[in-house]
C-alpha cells in the first residue's frame, strides 16, 4: 500500500515478545519488563492473521524481533506460519544469538532466509556490563551456528556508542574479513529509559570511515545502510544513522508489537491497538495506521529524545 507520501509499504516489523534474556542498557531496564498478562498479548493465530493481512497490503518482508525472539517457547512455528503466507517473500529475524546455537537450524528449516544479531563489543567484560548480563562465548557461539545453518546472509547489528565501544569499530569490522557476514554500525538513539547516556555517547557514524582507512565505499546502499567494504573482505561494512541523516523519505516499514499495537513510526507515541480484532478489522486498522505514516519524525539527538511512548524492547527494534 502507498502511504500519504508516496511511499510503498512493504515491509512489517514484527515484535514477538517484550520478554529478553539480556538486558542491554540502551534498550531495557535492568529489572526488565513488568510482566503483562498473557492475554494482552497477541496469540499465536491474532500475529499470523495479521501477517496474512498485511500481505493482502502489499506486505512482502517480515522482521521477527522483540524483545528475544528466540526466548518465545512457540518462535519456530511463528516462523514457519510467516514464511508461509502468501505474498511474504521475505521472512528474516533479529535476535542477541545467545539461543542459536540450538535454534539456527530449525529456524532455517522453518523458512527464515536470514539473521541479524546483534555484538556491539568482542570484549567479555565490555559485553557483560552493556547487556547486564550476557556471556560473548554463547553469542559468538550462536554467531557460529548461524553461519553453518546455511543462512541467504548473516549480519552483525552493533550499536555505535561514544565512549563505549567507539575504539572497537576497527576489530569489528575485522570480523567481515575473518567470516562471510556483514557488519552494521548503528547510531544510537535516545529512546525512552536511555537518561544514563550522556551527550558523548551519541556519536555518528559519520567518524566511523576514517577509523577504517582502508575501506573502499560500495556503490548504491543496503536499505538505509551506506556501504564500505575491507580488502579481501567477505562482507560489507554498512553504517546506518537514523540520528545524523534520518531515512524518513525512503521509509517503508510498519511495525506491530506483541501486545498487538500497530505503530506507524518508531519515534511516535501514535499506536492502533488490533488485539482483538477479526482478520477484516485488522486489514482496515493496517489502512489507517499506513495512512497515519507521518513525513518524517522530529530531531533526535542527546537533548531531543524520541517521541515513542515505549522502550525499544517494547517496540521491536
Ligand atoms: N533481542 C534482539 C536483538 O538484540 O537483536 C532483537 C530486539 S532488539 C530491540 C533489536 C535491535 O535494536 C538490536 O540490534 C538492538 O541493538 C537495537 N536497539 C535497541 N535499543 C536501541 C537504541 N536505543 N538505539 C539503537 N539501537 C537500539
Ligand atoms: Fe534484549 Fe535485544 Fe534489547 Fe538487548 S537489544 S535487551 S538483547 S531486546
């Protein structure tokens, strides 16, 4: 469907839980989300029925996220319904990969042509105190796994913070010389609960090629990504700045969260609730929240925070 603007809607983001077993400091609070009751949350059938009436939209791409996907006890069948409404071409998925080890095959097998997790350190220490909790063996472990299940492509997400991991950005991008994945610098943003970054924090990626002299820029873009790639490489290097140059104009994506609230923007408090609703409702709730798309959203940077009412583990990154 094409919006007020111009822009054809293809793509949904789709949250499957708020639950995770990390608790990474720019996304969740450490004592992680109040637990909601289990039948605010969409079922299983209310997330494929929407999927199904997304397709009928012009719907062609699903992102699985959350929260951790793969901490949802019914991920592989989610996956395996997506994948196979018609008119989903396209069903790929987000997660910290602490689980893969065990679930990237199945997911595989259950029609996911591709992952992005996310590493924003390789140091284990740096790792424990940015996710709370989290250990870097199971997710290079998980890492690993991913790349032996047979995956269309694999890509690392890492999340480019001031002060943190900015000194990192040349062993990360190594990782696209030592395996065939791709690497996404990303800039963070100010989402609701992030206070504890200060002003340093919010660095653009636009510093990020000369940390990297010997990256060579790609011809055209990866989505919102911006391309480089290392010598020798076996993947891309693409930086992604949703704070320095916002990608409003190209946007074609929708999100659903997984107590069944449509979002038309991700820094926008706008929300249309479908829990509940029969698969027609859910088709004229889709209308009106991509009619509800908005131009473009308001500044982000450290003092002009985003506007959504959620945290991101609460949204679907
Ligand atoms: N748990 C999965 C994971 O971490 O990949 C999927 C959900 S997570 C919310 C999706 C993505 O959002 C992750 O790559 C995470 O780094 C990113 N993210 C979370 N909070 C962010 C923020 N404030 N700024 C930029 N990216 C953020
Ligand atoms: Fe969990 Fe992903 Fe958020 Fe980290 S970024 S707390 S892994 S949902």
């Amino acid at each position: 469907m094409i919006d007020p603007y111009g822009r054809n809607i293809t793509y949904l983001r789709l949250s499957v839980t708020e639950l995770c077993d990390l608790r990474c400091r720019y996304c969740m609070p450490e004592e992680g989300v109040c637990k909601k009751r289990h039948e605010d949350m969409l079922t299983e059938d209310e997330t494929v029925g929407a999927v199904r009436a997304a397709a009928r939209l012009g719907i062609t791409k699903v992102r699985i996220t959350g929260g951790e996907p793969l901490v949802k006890p019914n991920i592989l069948s989610i996956c395996r319904r997506v994948s196979q409404v018609p008119g989903i071409r396209e069903t790929v998925l987000t997660t910290n990969a602490l689980r893969l080890k065990d679930l990237a095959l199945p997911l595989r097998e259950a029609g996911v042509k591709r992952v992005n997790i996310s590493l924003d350190t390789l140091d284990k220490d740096k790792y424990a105190y940015i996710t709370r909790r989290g250990r870097l063996e199971d997710a290079l472990a998980g890492i690993r796994a991913a790349l032996s299940a047979g995956f269309d492509k694999v890509k690392i997400n890492t999340v480019l913070i001031g002060g943190f991991n900015d000194g990192e950005v040349p062993a990360l991008a190594e990782l696209t010389r030592v395996w065939p994945v791709d690497v996404r610098f990303i800039e963070l943003m100010p989402m609701p609960g992030n206070e504890d970054f200060g002003e340093e924090a919010f660095m653009p990626c636009s510093g990020v090629p000369e940390m990297l002299p010997d990256a060579v820029p790609e011809k055209g873009h990866d989505g919102v990504a911006r391309l480089y790639r290392l010598p020798g490489a076996l993947g891309s290097i693409g930086l992604i700045s949703p704070l320095s140059s916002h990608f409003c104009a190209e946007c074609n994506r929708i999100r659903l969260t997984a107590d069944g609230h449509l979002k038309p923007c991700l820094h926008s408090a706008e929300e249309i609730c479908i829990k509940g609703m029969d698969e027609a409702g859910v088709l004229e709730a889709m209308k009106k929240a991509i009619a509800l798309k908005p131009r473009q959203h308001g500044a982000l940077s450290a003092k002009e925070k985003s506007l959504s009412a959620r945290a991101m583990n609460r949204i679907g990154g």
